[in-house]
C-alpha cells in the first residue's frame, strides 16, 4: 500500500482560500508534486514517489482533456468525468481505506496536485470556486470520487465498476449520501443492481423516482433489520422486493389518478 502526502488543516485551508480566487493561468503554476508543509503516515506502507504522483496527475488532466478542460464542462462532461477519475484514482492509487480516511491526503491532492483541475469541474461562477471544493469532506473534488468506486466496485463482476459507469449522478448520490447505504459496501451494490434491474423491468417508471421511493423504504427497514446479517442472496431478494413494491404502488397511484381525471 502507499503512503500519500498530506497537508495540516491549517495550510490546506489558507490554500483553498487561495486557489478558489485564482484564473486558470495562475493556478497551473501552483501545480506542485511536493509541499513544504506535507507529511506522511508513519507507517502502513511506503510513500509515494514523485514519478508515481507524476503519472496519477496525468491519468486525472488526461481524463479532463477529454471531457473539455480546460474549457468550461457542461453537467454531462462532468459526470463523464466523475465516473472514469473514480475508476483510474481507485484502481491504481494503491491506497488503504485506512488512508483514504485521513483529510490531509486529499487536501494535498487538491490543493497541490490537481489544484488547477478543481475549478474546472467546479467552477462556482464569479464568485470563484467553492473552498470546500479543496478541502476534506463529503464535496472534496477527488475524496467523493474515490470513495463512491470503493463502495460501488463489485469484486466479483468481469467489470469491477460497471456499477459505476451505469448509474447517474443522481443516483450515486442517492446512495453515497445517505449513511444507511454508504456505510454498507454490500447494501450499496445491492441497491445499485436492483436498481438497474428494476429499472428493466418497469421501465414507465423513472429510475429517479425508483431509487428515491426505495432509499426510504430502506431507510424504514434498517431499523429493525441487519442487513449485514444476511446472505448475498438474501439482500438482494429484499433490494429486489422494494424496488417491486416502490413499482407497484407508482403504478396504482398512476392508475388511480388516471380514472380521476377521466
């Protein structure tokens, strides 16, 4: 496992305040691969190279390219964006949960590393780029995306994160913002499946509308039930039932308030 750079709270916050005032051209030159204030996890690994942190810039700016930067993105270069930076930071950045749980790691990433990448994707209008855009939390540009291909990567599919690359932005935020789903890695895959599968077979009814009845269906059913306790089988049994449920009930309301109007 490797070990990343990380900044204090203090310096990351002086930075992102910084950054988020910056045009484009000043923000590629505080493009950095070290800082004199980062430091490391003691143990757990070895510490990233440059060459590595090198090639990890470039896999994220090459992404960008492609989806517009450093021109303005629209929302579905965005999520394009989102959807491959997850799986390429996921997939090769070798890094524990462990280390991924430390704020400073991802304040390094988007506060020097990748600071000019950030107001691309979220540019803020004139008011400049959110801070919180650079600093740790759920709206970190790169901590969000690692984490959702952490909870939505299925080990046991040819494709990994085809979970990912077939949800929208919407429903994976349907499910990584809510503690119930998230916290569980199984639960999380589980209604992602179904949601696709549900979505096949009811397809007069919104995926959105499928995954915002069901996340509160589960929402009711966590609390009296263990999902980690069950099965894979069984989980997905009872995924499945509360998509169906959330279909049928969708369909009688459309029925009822179809004779209404007649």
């Amino acid at each position: 496992m490797l070990l990343y750079p990380q900044l204090p709270r203090p310096a990351a916050q002086q930075l992102a305040q910084r950054l988020s005032r910056l045009d484009r051209s000043a923000l590629e030159k505080e493009v950095a691969l070290e800082h004199p204030d980062a430091y490391y996890t003691p143990t757990g690994g070895r510490r990233v190279t440059l060459k590595e942190l090198r090639s990890l810039r470039d896999s994220i700016v090459s992404i960008a390219r492609a989806n517009g930067y450093p021109s303005g993105g629209t929302e579905e270069s965005g999520a394009a964006f989102d959807r491959e930076a997850a799986v390429v930071m996921h997939g090769t950045m070798d890094i524990s949960a462990n280390e991924a749980a430390c704020a400073g790691v991802w304040e390094f990433l988007a506060c020097v590393l990748l600071c000019d990448v950030v107001p691309w994707r979220f540019a803020g209008g004139s008011k400049g780029t959110p801070p919180e855009r650079f600093l740790s939390g759920r709206r970190n540009t790169f901590q969000r995306l690692w984490w959702r291909a952490l909870i939505l990567s299925d080990p046991d599919h040819n494709d990994p994160y085809h979970l990912l690359r077939s949800l929208g932005e919407d429903e994976i935020v349907q499910i990584m913002e809510r503690p119930f789903l998230a916290g569980s890695g199984p639960l999380a895959r589980a209604v992602a499946r179904e949601l696709l599968n549900a979505a096949a077979r009811h397809s007069r009814i919104s995926r959105r509308r499928l995954i915002r009845e069901a996340q509160k269906y589960i929402r009711r059913l966590a609390f009296f039930t263990a999902f980690d306790a069950l099965s894979p089988e069984e989980l997905d049994r009872l995924v499945r039932n509360v998509f169906d449920q959330v279909a049928e009930t969708a369909t009688v309301t459309g029925r009822a308030g179809a004779q209404r109007d007649g």
